[in-house]
C-alpha cells in the first residue's frame, strides 16, 4: 500500500539546522514547513499506561531535539506522544559553540572496536546510514524564560501526551553538585512537568562528573533519591548511557529501582574521537569526544534495552524502560518495542524526517 504520507527525507533539511547555532535554531526553529498529515487516533481503552499518564501511543522524544516549546509543539502534531523537554540547569548556560553537528563516515552499524571517526561533508541518502555527531554541551536559558516556555509546552499538548522534563545538575565552584541536581528537578516541577528524566549521561561534557553518573551505583543512587524525595508524586525517569558491563548495569539498575525512581531511558549517544581530514578534532580542541548519533548506533541501543529488560524482569525491579538510539525508520520503533522496550523513541530519525512518527501510526492503524 503506498504511503498517503509526503516524503520527507533525503530532499528537504532537518527540522533543525546544523550550520546555525543552537540558540539560532531555538529562536528561528524548527525549521519545517510540511503537511500536518491526518491521524487517525486509537480509542482510549487502547491507549497505554506510562507512569500513571495514558498515552494515545508508545512513541517518544528524548532529551536533544526539542528545544523549547515551539519544537514540543510540532512534534506532538506530528504524533509523538512523550515529548521531552530539552535537558535544563538551575541557571543560564552557555551552549558550546559551532559547529555543533556534523556528519560522520559510518560504515554500517558502529563497531565496539572503532574509536576514531571521520567527518565527511556528505549526507547519506539511505536513513539507515545517517550517522552525525552532536555536541552541545547542554545549553540552557534562565528560569524566567523557562518557566514561561515549559507551560507553553504543556499547554500544546492533547489528551493522550505527557510532558517529560530532563534535567541535569551543574559543577559550580562553591555549590554542592548533588543539590544542584535536586533543585533544578524541583523547578521542574513546579514549571508543570508530569514527568522528570535526570540526565546521567552525556559524552559532550568530558572532564566533568554530570556526563558519567551513570557508571556509578552508588552515586545515581545518591542523587535519584534525593530528586525522588522533593518532587513527591511526580514519576521520575534516569537517562542512561550505554554499559557493556552486564554486571554494573545490573548493580545501576537496582541501586536506581531503590531509590525510588520509576524508570530509566537508555542509550545516550555513543561517545567517539572524531577527526577531520587534517586528522584534528573535527570539533575543535577540547572537544575530542563528541556523541555518535543515527542508525548507526542502533545495534548498541538494542542490545542495551535487551539486557536492560532481562535484569528488570528477572531482579523484579519494576522499572519502566524507555528505548533510543538509532531509531530511523517507522519499524525501528518496533524493534525497540519488540526488545523489551515500554516506550520507544527516536532523536535524530526525527530531526531528519518529521514524519516518522505518523508513519508508524499509519503501518499500525487498523
């Protein structure tokens, strides 16, 4: 059955554009301006619990593309259901400056053995190979803008979708680290979130704590119950990084099911060295690392939410598992559903055809 739905990709630019800067994008973004295809809504004794929230479908966005609530807007018209508010701090923070995206040479799926990619100025023009590097460096406005923006993004919604809020804490001389953590997902909450992803995982900020609390037991622990206690009954989710350590997966997993937390989102971008072709950080200096993003780190995302699901199965953590990572195409949602996953969501497959979403409710309307 061909498609009713107008072809996005490989003919029409992202939704956001990677030679501007992130506040460029966030203030004259997203850049779309397609069809609002029609979509043919399930009733609601099918729509799915989420964290006590029933939404119309299991279909998400995780922390990254959306910028403001502007970006919410548009992705929840274009049938994602768990719209997640790009990761805020307690104050204003600098973004890290252009380039902040570019493509990369990926030869397939991304091997564990490769640790050095190349850039290359050249678009794939298969979705299943479009592999780009970000790196942001978490940027975020002031609590005035955000309060305000956050209950427009609220406000956007329809029956049947949630709006998640990441945060992240911030390393600031003189400030405790841990506080940090608890205040901002206090502010999200009382900015309207109902629900809170804390960002435990982030490649783009090397050399700093707030990129790898993730691999810390103890420390997610730490902080999860801390966040858990302030913001009382709202859900609150721990974002990821990928682990090929099943056993310290299994030691996160559980030391975050006893804090309380509800869920966890895994994976992250995967974190690379990419080069230019003078062999330089194609970044620049000091952003060596960078977060592999696109079909090519699929593989990795599914094996993670495979064995992320047998340990919350078999240890009975009763954690709620959200999938990403390298979701391109409409039947990727289903391999990350299939894989165990609760919800599955998509980062760049989005940015890059925003009809992704309403092509895998128009395979799966009845």
């Amino acid at each position: 059955m061909q498609s009713s739905i107008p072809p996005w990709y490989p003919d029409h630019p992202p939704i956001y554009d990677i030679q501007k800067s992130y506040m460029d994008n966030a203030k004259e973004g997203p850049f779309f301006d397609g069809a609002f295809p029609t979509r043919n809504i399930p009733p609601k004794e099918q729509w799915i619990d989420f964290l006590g929230h029933k939404v119309m479908s299991p279909l998400g966005v995780p922390a990254g593309p959306l910028l403001n609530s502007t970006y919410i807007s548009l992705a929840a018209r274009l049938g994602f259901d768990v719209l997640t508010y790009k990761t805020i701090r307690s104050a204003a923070h600098d973004t890290h400056p252009v380039p902040n995206m570019i493509y990369i040479d990926v030869d397939g799926q991304l091997s564990h053995e490769a640790k050095e990619l190349h850039q290359t100025s050249t678009q794939q023009q298969d979705m299943e190979y479009l592999a780009v590097t970000n790196s942001f460096g978490m940027g975020c406005y002031d609590q005035t803008y955000l309060l305000e923006d956050i209950a427009k993004a609220k406000a956007s919604l329809r029956e049947g979708q949630v709006l998640n809020v990441s945060v992240v804490g911030t390393q600031r001389p003189g400030e405790d680290f841990v506080d940090d953590f608890v205040k901002t997902a206090f502010f999200a909450k009382e900015a309207g979130a109902d629900i809170i992803t804390v960002n435990f995982s982030c490649p783009n900020v090397s050399g700093h704590a707030e990129g790898s609390i993730y691999m810390d037991p103890e420390t997610s622990k730490e902080i999860s119950s801390r966040i858990v206690k302030e913001i009382g009954e709202i859900p609150l989710i721990v974002k990821l990084g990928y682990l090929d350590d099943n056993n310290q997966l299994k030691d996160v997993l559980a030391a975050i099911a006893h804090s309380g937390a509800r869920g966890v989102c895994g994976i992250n971008t995967i974190g690379r060295h990419v080069l230019n072709d003078k062999g330089e950080p194609a970044l620049g200096v000091g952003r060596e690392t960078s977060g592999i993003c696109g079909g090519p780190i699929r593989s990795h995302g599914l094996e993670f939410i495979k064995t992320a699901r047998n340990i919350i199965d078999t240890e009975k953590l009763g954690l709620t598992l959200l999938g990403v990572g390298g979701v391109v195409k409409p039947e990727h949602f289903d391999d990350y559903l299939s894989a165990g996953a609760d919800i599955a969501m998509s980062a760049t497959g989005m940015m890059w055809d925003p009809y992704l979403a309403m092509r895998w409710h128009e395979i799966h309307t009845i």
